[in-house]
C-alpha cells in the first residue's frame, strides 16, 4: 500500500491531477496566494494551530478506523452474496447442495 507521497505522485501523473496542480500554481503564484500561504505558515506555527493540526490527525485516523471496519463488513457481505449466486448456479445446473 503506497504512502501519502506516493498517491500524490500518483495522481500528479493522471491528466486530472495536472490540472490540479497547474491551477495550484497559478494561485499561489498570484499576490493573493502569496498572502494565504503566508498566512497559513503563521496559523500552523501557532499554538492553537498546533492543536488544530493534533484534533485533525486524531480525527482522520478514526475516520480510517471507521473506514476498516465497515470495509471488513462489506467483504463479509460480499462473500455471503457470492454464495448465495454459486447455489443460484448449481440449481440452474441440476446440482442440489
């Protein structure tokens, strides 16, 4: 499973991300750009930027705990449904289970 790096070099190479990235240079070359970055920089070196970052991160990874569970959920439901088709099959086929 790539990393965060890799899944943007990964989009970066898809036409979609292209354009993403052309028109996130366009703004920040732009003098409202610079000014956001700026500012951005001096939240995130703040304390209560710090902790915004800290509820961020604790956030997404409930969110990707949230996420494992409920895929794990959906496999189970896979493999029930996959079941129920192959019974489906071997009726239509004259085998009994």
């Amino acid at each position: 499973m790539p990393g965060h790096i890799g899944k943007a070099i990964r989009f970066a190479r898809t036409p979609a991300g292209r354009k993403v990235l052309t028109e996130a240079i366009r703004v920040a070359r732009s003098e409202e750009g610079r000014k956001l970055i700026a500012q951005a920089r001096k939240v995130a070196a703040s304390p209560e930027g710090k902790r915004l970052l800290a509820q961020a991160t604790e956030h997404a990874k409930q969110l990707a705990k949230t996420k494992s569970s409920s895929a794990a959920a959906a496999a189970t439901d896979e493999e029930e449904r996959a079941k129920a088709w192959q019974a489906i099959r071997e009726r239509f086929n004259g085998k009994r289970p």
